[in-house]
C-alpha cells in the first residue's frame, strides 16, 4: 500500500536524526499532505506514545509485537488492495521485502560456439613448399 510506504518513510524521518534538517521538514510536510487524516491520526497517537506507527511484516510476524498475524490482517497485506493494522499492536503494517533467496550460482560459461570438425585436409600453399 503506497499510502503505508509513505507513512514509514514519515516514520523514519520523523524517528531519524536529521528532522530539523530544512529538507527533512520539507519532505515530512510533504509526505503528510499525501496521507489520509484519519491515518495519520492514528499514527500520530501511537508515535505520541512513544510507539512507532508502522511495523514491518517478515513471514508472516509483526515486528513491533512480534506476534503472527491473524489470517484477516495478513491477507489484506498479501493482497495489497487495503490498509493492514496489526490486531495485536494496532500498528499499521507494511510487508517487509523478502530476504533474497540464495543467488543463483552465475550461469556457467556459455560453451564455445561449435566450431565445425577441423578439417583433416590441409590445404598445401606455397608456403609450404621446402625452400
Ligand atoms: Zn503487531
């Protein structure tokens, strides 16, 4: 959900050691114009109390309380098209990007393009010829 992105990126500015920095204020103005009210509300009382707002999701566990979430928040998550808030902290939730799976060994060489059979005959040439 672009609007929960938006709210960590806040969440991030906000928590982050450069708020008072012109551009920091600037992109937090910025960035909250762009939230709805009501979200922003509720993300305003949880930072109020010293909560962080938005808590990122990995495997299907909340990282602000570090419970599983319940299937109905966490499909909601999965498929993107609503808000999902965590039962357990009311924490707005964001899916954390997956851990990378293993990098693929790097391809093997392509083998040489076949070169056709060498062939057997050599073709004399004048330089063969003894002196
Ligand atoms: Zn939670």
């Amino acid at each position: 959900m672009k609007v929960i992105e938006n709210l960590l990126q806040l969440q991030e500015l906000e928590m982050g050691p450069t708020t008072e920095a012109p551009e920091s204020r600037r992109l937090v103005e910025t960035l909250r114009k762009g939230i709805p009210e009501q979200i922003l509300g509720h993300y305003d009382r949880l930072r109020a109390r010293g909560k962080k707002g938005v808590a990122l999701v990995r495997h299907g566990v909340c990282n602000g309380c570090q419970m599983k979430l319940a299937s109905g928040p966490y499909a909601a998550l999965i498929r993107d098209d609503d808000i999902a808030m965590c039962d357990t902290c009311g924490r707005y939730l964001l899916r954390a990007p997956e851990a990378a799976p293993a990098p693929e060994a790097p391809p093997a060489p392509a083998p040489e393009a076949k070169k056709p059979a060498p062939r057997k005959r050599r073709s004399k040439t004048a330089a063969d010829a003894p002196a």
